[in-house]
C-alpha cells in the first residue's frame, strides 16, 4: 500500500536514482513471492526499477589467508533452476548460508538475520547502486574449487575467542563451504526490464572508487518502510536504530514511515486491498508473511501458523515445487535449530539457570521453547510459553 502510494503520487522518480529493493530470505511463503512479483511488474508501469537481492558469501584473502565474506547478489523473480540459475531462493538457502557461515542461529537478543539478509544486504546494495553504475562487479577467486582449509579457518575461529570444538566448527561451516565462492559481475538490465542510468548530480560528486560513501558531506537518502500506525513499539525500534540516543543506524540514511505517520491501520491496509483485483493471497493477520515459522512471531502465532503449514505440507506448489522440506515446512526450522544451535557444553561455557538448557537455539535458553516443542506442544503449553516470549517484531 505504501509502495503504491508513493508511486500514484510520483513520489519516487527513477531519474534521481530512486529504487524498490526485496531482500529474498529464501525462507517465505510462495504466495509472499507471488506477490513480490506482481507488486514488482506494478512498479514498472511507473517506471521504477524493482530489484530482489540475496545475502551471499563469497571468498576473499586478507594477508594471504582465505575466508568467506558478506555480500549480496541480484536474482530474477522466478525460482531458482538449472534453466534459471539466476532466479531466487526459496527452499531456505539463504537462511541456511547466513547460519552455516555464522555458525549460530539467531535470537530476539541477535537478530544476525535482519542485520545480515536485509539491512546491511540493502546498504551494500545501494553502495554499489547509487554509484550509478552499470551493474555489479565480479567478487570472489576464479578458481574452481575452494581455496579456504579446516586448519586456517579453526585456527582463524581460536584466535577471534571462538571455542567450537573443530569438527563442530567444520560440520556447522560445510554448507557455506559448498555454496558458489564467488560473485559473478552483473548487470542491472538483465533484472529490471525498467532500469536505465541515471545522472544524479547530488550522488555523482560523492562517489569514491566506484562506489558511494554515506554520511555528512556525502551521500544521504531516504528509505521508506511501511510499518503501520498500530505497529507503534516496531516504530520505536526502527527510529531507536536510526536516530535515538547511541543510533546504531546506518550514516547518511534517513527512514521516514509515512504510513505510521498518517496513522493508517491494519484495517485500513485491508480496506485497500479489498478494493484492488490483486492481492497477497495470505491470511490477512498477516501470519504467514515474512519468514514463515519466523521465532519472533510468538509462541501462539506459531502454533497457529505451524496448523496452516502442516494442511499445505503435501502440496507441490505450480512454478516452485513441493512444500516439504522447505521453510515452510517446521521440519526444516527444526533441522536448523539443531544443526546450528550453539551446544554451550561442547563449548565450555556456563550454563545459566537450567542445566538442560544447553543448547542456545532460535528462542534462547531460558525460554524451554524450541521448534521441536513447538511441533509437540498442546494449546495449554502454548499459553504459558506464550507468557515468556515476545510477540512478533521483524521490523525490516
Ligand atoms: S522475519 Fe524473522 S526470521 Fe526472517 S529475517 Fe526477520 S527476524 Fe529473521
């Protein structure tokens, strides 16, 4: 509603550089990415070019020693194939990458997922994209393997305070170690049918090296997010990042939430879409948006969304394929948890509190709360874990 709002208004204008960027997850429901695609072909009626974008690693050498480093690739909006390799991802790669090279899951206290996926994606996204360039250069060694070995990357993890023992350290970063190692160079028309160059005097002088730098003196913008009027606590936290005392916020970036500020409700978010031909053919409370069974959604809305889930576990979805297995599938939040969980035994550290909570998973330790409790919980537990637990706060 946001989006459209500002593009009825000409609000944005592709000439002064003005963009619509996705963060793909790899971890939303099929109907999300319907959607992202349908709001995408919309946008280019405007002419603003709407780009999707994955986190992704890539390998680089400091000193002579190869690690894996954050970055970020562009992808078509059509799923992933051999005949598509640059379409997105939806069976929880992207997750799963941000995990393994991690090696942690995160929590309500350390939401490494919308820093890494989403916020600091879209940043590095507009370093490149406000440069006003062409396209994307290539990132990452030619080679065809690997160059990265198990005793420099445990050794690397010891001398930064790590304390995994190695073969955990090594089992948790084997899917990392198998995803592409580099970025290929990309080029901007071949994702948006809308894109063409533009000349932007006040970004053009504030360019460096290719690249635009942020802050004062240097290149500000505006970033538009549509939280609601009746979001007010997921307000505070996006003005707390931005601008409140000790901002971690990003230099140069200015968030503006028009929708929050006109007090536009979540009725009235319906009501709009109510009078359109085309929708998010999700349930309206919103449930399944976002990262399916994200754990900020609270221990009640997962229950319920885990009910919704296992009625469409079966299904083969036309264009994506089957449901199993996925992020829509608990079966896969589970695998995670355990995969990636951190075993603070294995590592030597103080358990608090409860001596089973051993295991630092996607709910914490305290909490008792984990997918495979989720999976088995009767309605009574649910309440009273619902107690413990902070109801849903994805703010990106
Ligand atoms: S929706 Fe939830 S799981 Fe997904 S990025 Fe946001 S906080 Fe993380």
């Amino acid at each position: 509603m946001m989006l459209f709002m500002l593009l009825e208004n000409r609000i944005l204008d592709p000439a002064r550089g003005d963009v619509i960027v996705f963060n793909n997850t790899a971890s939303e429901h099929p109907d999300t990415y319907r959607f992202a695609r349908d709001c995408e072909a919309a946008s280019c009626r405007y002419g603003v070019p709407f780009f999707w974008i994955e986190f992704q690693t890539f390998e680089d050498s400091v000193g002579g020693e190869w690690s894996r480093r954050p970055s970020y690739r562009l992808v078509n909006s059509r799923p992933w194939s051999a005949d598509n390799p640059d379409g997105f991802h939806w069976r929880g790669e992207v997750f799963e990458e941000l995990l393994s090279w991690s090696c942690y899951v995160p929590n309500q206290f350390r939401r490494i997922c919308t820093q890494k996926m989403k916020l600091e994606t879209t940043r590095m996204f507009l370093t490149d994209w406000l440069a006003a360039k062409d396209g994307i250069r290539h990132l990452g060694h030619h080679g065809k393997t690997s160059r990265i070995s198990a005793d420099s990357m445990y050794a690397r993890h010891r001398r930064n305070q790590g304390r995994v023992p190695k073969d955990i350290l090594l089992g948790k970063r084997h899917f990392v170690l198998n995803r592409p190692h580099q970025r290929p160079k990309q080029r901007y028309e071949d994702f948006s049918p809308v894109w063409q160059r533009f000349e932007n005097p006040a970004t053009q002088s504030r360019v460096f090296g290719g690249r635009a730098r942020f802050g004062k003196g240097a290149v500000e913008y505006v970033a538009f997010v549509g939280l609601r009027g009746d979001e007010q606590h997921r307000v505070k936290r996006v003005e707390d990042r931005n601008i409140g005392p000790g901002a971690s916020g990003y230099e140069g970036e200015h968030v503006y939430m028009p929708l929050a500020d006109m007090a536009v409700s979540r009725d009235d978010v319906n009501d709009f879409w109510d009078k359109q031909d085309w929708d998010l053919a999700l349930p309206s409370e919103g449930s399944l948006s976002n990262c399916v069974y994200c754990f900020l959604k609270g221990a009640a809305n997962l229950k319920a969304v885990h009910a919704k889930m296992e009625a469409q576990r079966g299904l083969d979805v036309p264009g994506f394929g089957p449901m199993a297995g996925t992020p829509c599938d608990i079966d896969w939040w589970d695998e995670m948890e355990r995969r990636y969980g951190r075993d603070l035994k294995a590592e030597g550290r103080t358990i608090h509190g409860n001596p089973k909570n051993e295991v630092l998973g996607f709910f914490g330790a305290s909490t008792g709360f984990s997918y495979s409790v989720l999976r088995e919980s009767s309605e009574t537990d649910i309440e009273e874990f619902s107690e413990t637990m902070l109801p849903c706060d994805c703010t990106e």
